[in-house]
C-alpha cells in the first residue's frame, strides 16, 4: 500500500507492517557547496547569508567533504586560528559520506549513528541531489501525524478508530 505522506511528494511505503521512508522523502534539495581553497571567514558569511549550518566542499568539482559549524567552532574557534588565513580544506570534516536518494531512512540514520555524524550529502549517478540530517529525519513523525490528522478529518470514522486518533494522533 502506498500513501501519500503530506503535500509534497512524500510518500511512506507500508511493508511488513512497517513504514518505510526513503531519503529521498525528507532530503533538502537545496545544497550549497564551497571550494576547499575558500577561507573561514567567506564559507561562514555564505552559511550565514544562506542560513544553513553547512556546506558540501568541492575540490576540482569534485566531492571532498564537508563544513558544518561544529567544524568551525571545534577546528577553528577553539584554536584561536585566524578565519581569513584558514582553508575550507583545511578544517572540513572528510571523507564526505553519501546515500542514495533511495536509501531507506532507516539505513541512512544506522548510517549516521554508525558514523556519529548528523549530515548525509545524496549523490546520484554522480551529482549532488541532495542532503538530509537527524533533523530531517526527525521531522517526519510530525508530519506523518498532521496529515494522519488531515485524512482522519476527511472521513467518518468508526469508533475504534476515532479512538486511535483521539489518543495516539491527536
């Protein structure tokens, strides 16, 4: 059984009882990359001015890791290193891990937790589709909810279930 999930193309995907989400579900789309020769100073005005707390660092158009602010405070702040003469490439968290934008979220979050990291760039027969985080994928259960909400309202529901919804839903 397929149901559509909330108003843009999500969908859950019931199998063996279980809901399955694909990255592609709650990925963002809209990735911003920087260059490993760019400074600190530059990549963080770009976070700022995008306001976004990381960005996917390429080096000769290709994929060479990435900067989040932990890696700026951690690598950069902490140690008293000057942001204008600090590289991209000097401090960005490597090797870039990616998922398929078909991953399983279940997969991509064994993959975080596997990794301790809280970001995955997808990558798609060689581009960067997209990115998904924790937060992405913690989202979903809220939405998975609202629009439980919405369809529950749309129907006249026998009793047993208005109780799900009234207890477990709403």
């Amino acid at each position: 059984m397929i149901l559509k999930a909330f108003k843009s193309h999500t969908y859950w995907i019931v199998e063996d009882g279980r809901a399955m989400w694909k990255v592609k579900d709650v990925m963002i789309t809209d990735v911003v990359t920087v260059d490993v020769g760019v400074n600190i100073k530059q990549a963080v005005e770009r976070m700022n001015n995008q306001g976004i707390g990381c960005l996917v660092v390429l080096e000769k158009g290709h994929f060479a890791g990435i900067l989040t602010e932990r890696d700026v405070l951690r690598r950069v702040v902490a140690k008293a290193l000057n942001a204008e003469k600090t590289l991209v490439g000097d401090v960005m968290s490597k090797p870039l891990t990616v998922v398929d934008p078909e991953t399983d979220l279940e997969d991509a979050v064994k993959l975080m937790f596997e990794k301790q990291i809280k970001k995955l760039t997808v990558i798609k027969d060689k581009k960067l589709v997209g990115l998904v985080t924790m937060t992405d994928i913690a989202s979903v259960q809220s939405k998975m909810i609202e629009h439980i909400k919405e369809l529950a309202a749309k129907y006249d529901l026998p009793k047993r279930m208005q109780k799900v919804v009234r207890y477990y839903v709403a």
